[in-house]
C-alpha cells in the first residue's frame, strides 16, 4: 500500500507542478497583473482585451498542433521546451513596453500552455486516472501562490510582477521537468477505434458544451479581478484572484470523486450552473457577493475541464483530450472578442454577458446526461466491455467507469 502511495505521489507531483507552472503562472498570471499594467503602463481595456486573445490564439495553436501530432501530445521533451519557452515569455513581457512585443510574448506563452496542459493531462487520464482531480489541482495551486506573489510585493510595479511570475514559473517547471507520458501500444488504439461511433452524438453536445464553457469562463477568469477592482478598490480587489485560487486546489479532486459517484455528466451539468451563479454573483458589487462569486467561480473551472476531459476520454472518441482542448481554445478566443464592445462601459456588462453564456453551457452538458440514460445508449455502452481499462457498472445508473489506464 505504502509503495502504490508513494508512486502516485510520484507520478501525480510532476504532472501537478508542470500544470501550476503553465497554466496557473503562464496562462492565469495576466489577472492578477492586468490591474497593474493599466494604472501604471497605460493600458487600454481594448489593449487588455488584445492580449488575452493573443494568448488564446496561441493556445489554440498548441491545442491543434497536438491534434495534428499524437506524438507532440505525449513528448517529454515537448513538454520540457514549452516550459522553458513559458518562462523566458514571463520575464520578457517586463523587458518591454512594445504592444506587438506583448502580443508576440503572450501568443508564445499560450502555444506553450497548450502543449504542456495536453501532455499533462494524457500523463494522469493513462497512468493515474483516479489521480486526475488532484494532478488538476496544481492549476489552482500556481493561482493562488502567483496571486499571493503579486499581492505581496513591496512595490507595485508591474514590471516586478512579470519577473516575479517569471521565477515562480522557473521553480515550478524545474519540479514538472520529469513528466513522463505513457506510449500506447497500437493495438490499444485500434480497440478503441472500433468503438468510436458508440458515443458520436454524446461527444458533439461535450464538444458544443464545452466550447461554450471556453467563451464564457475565459470573460470571467480575464476580467473578474478588473471587475472587482472597478467597484471595489483596495483589499478586495485585489485579492480576489487569490480567492478563486486557493478555491481551485481541491476542487478538482473533489468534483472528479463526486463524478465518480453520480456520474460525471450529471455533476458537470451541476458545476456549471454553479459558476454560472458565481460569475453572476461577482458583478453584483458588494464585498460579500464578489467573494462569493470568486469561491464559486474557483471551485468550479477547473473541475468542469476535470470532468469534460474524462468524460470525453471515455465516449470513445481518439484523440478526446486535444480535440476539447481546441473547441475550449477557439471559445476563449471569442469570448473577449464577444464582450470587447461592452468594456467601454466597464467589465460589469461582460461579467452578465459570461453567466449567461456559461448557463447554455450547462443546458449542452444536461443534454449530454439525458441522452447517457436513454436505455440504447445503455446498451451500447455495455458492448465496451474489451475497450481496454473500461468497464460498465451495471447497476440502475448503467454509466461506464475507469477500469484502468485509457488509452487513446
């Protein structure tokens, strides 16, 4: 026992470490610091919102290209480089006061964010999938502590706030530098081509769900601290990125054990409608309401990619992993596209325009359940039966589990 538990540590740190590095540093830093660029840097809000997108274009870009290249998307050595390419971007983006440069540097860092976030999580969903929650948790752990760094600094510079994200990114990747994705044996993958068109339809209303998901979450995660800070200056605003990431840290392991139980469409139906509520209660503009919003919001964002990823990974469809990555990157590149009209009157407005967008997102997802417990889908589900580490419980909920490592 005590040796299992010491190789899931083993296994699921690396990964934990890579995701705080390139997703809660790379990816989220730009929150917390946005505030900062705009009172010191002159940064517009049509400015901000330009960088975002080039950031999400640059996820985008590494979410096909690990489409595109199976190989890329269980590297080692791709997911070493995209570290350190993350961490040169960081301490750049501080060199500079070039817009272009800064839409240059942030389309970098996204592209890397991609590769190292797909690589990860194939790594967990094949070695450790009943890890797969907490391995996610280190996204809300490098919020929180690169929120905290920002938060803490002597002096608000923004230029010390990349430099310091840059060195948080720098220790966290030299902790994710030993990620080491599994190879798939051939006859694995043809198994599960064979059961590909068993959950087509399912997987479309994900995929839609999920896209929705990228549009409205990535208009909360880029302007919810921006929002706060408008209405509510000082403390509040500015710790309330620090909120959402110490809200991230379990909840990701504790939605995937409630998927586990319930079934995951059903609880990921149940997430979003409660970020939904988060996002509309963080534009409300009482203290006790941004906080709120900013608890529900962090408690659910990640658990919602937790779940969608496993969900999609055992729907049978090749490739799951990369191919939601993508519909969730082309969502973020609309959504600050979407609410850039509204900003001239501040980010309130996207605020609204986010939950409603995220609550459609939710009625996807609930279609997706609805369709899982039609008893034709139950009994092609009970065919999966040699797709290698599945197996269906045939008990009144008739959802299909993890037997073992899935492979694509």
């Amino acid at each position: 026992m005590r040796r299992h538990l010491h190789t899931g540590v083993r296994a699921v740190l690396p990964t934990a470490a890579a995701l705080a590095a390139a997703m809660g540093v790379g990816r989220f830093v730009y929150t917390p610091i946005l505030p900062l660029m705009t009172a010191q840097a002159g940064l517009t809000a049509q400015v901000a919102g330009h960088l975002a997108t080039a950031n999400y274009v640059g996820y985008l870009g590494g979410a096909v290209a690990t489409t595109m290249s199976p190989r890329l998307a269980r590297s080692a050595v791709a997911c070493r480089v995209a570290l350190v390419g993350i961490v040169v971007s960081l301490s750049a983006m501080a060199a500079t006061v070039d817009v272009f440069a800064w839409l240059t540097l942030r389309t970098a860092a996204g592209f890397a964010s991609a590769v190292v976030f797909v690589v990860a999580v194939n790594t967990l969903l094949e070695r450790l999938p009943e890890k797969v929650g907490w391995g996610f948790g280190g996204v809300g752990a490098g919020i929180a502590v690169s929120a905290a760094a920002v938060l803490a600094l002597p002096t608000e510079s923004w230029r010390t706030a990349w430099w310091v994200a840059a060195g948080l990114a720098a220790m966290l990747g030299a902790a994710g530098w030993w990620v080491r994705p599994q190879r798939v044996p051939a006859t694995a993958a043809t198994a599960r081509a064979q059961v590909h068109h068993a959950g087509t339809a399912r997987f479309a209303l994900l995929f839609a769900g999920y896209t929705l998901e990228g549009i409205g979450y990535i208009i909360a995660g880029t302007f919810l601290v921006a929002a706060v800070a408008q209405h509510s200056p000082g403390a509040l605003g500015n710790s309330v990125w620090l909120v959402v990431g110490v809200a991230v840290i379990p909840s990701a392991g504790l939605w995937a054990r409630l998927g586990g139980r319930l079934g995951r469409p059903a609880v990921l139906t149940g997430a979003l409608a409660l970020q939904a509520a988060g996002i509309g209660l963080a534009c409300q503009g009482s203290s006790a309401a941004s906080l709120l919003g900013a608890l529900l919001f962090g408690g659910t964002f990640i658990g919602v990619s937790t779940l969608a990823m496993a969900e999609g990974r055992l729907l049978g469809t090749r490739g799951a992993v990369a191919l939601l990555t993508v519909g969730y990157s082309v969502g973020q590149i609309v959504g600050p596209l979407l609410v850039a009209p509204l900003l001239g009157g501040g980010y309130r407005p996207a605020l609204g325009v986010s939950a409603l967008i995220v609550s459609l997102a939710a009625l996807a997802i609930a279609a997706v359940w609805i369709l899982g417990r039609q008893p034709r889908v139950r009994l092609i589900q009970a065919r999966r039966r040699t797709v290698p580490g599945e197996f269906v419980d045939d008990r009144p909920h008739g959802r299909s589990v993890f037997a073992g490592p899935p492979h694509e």
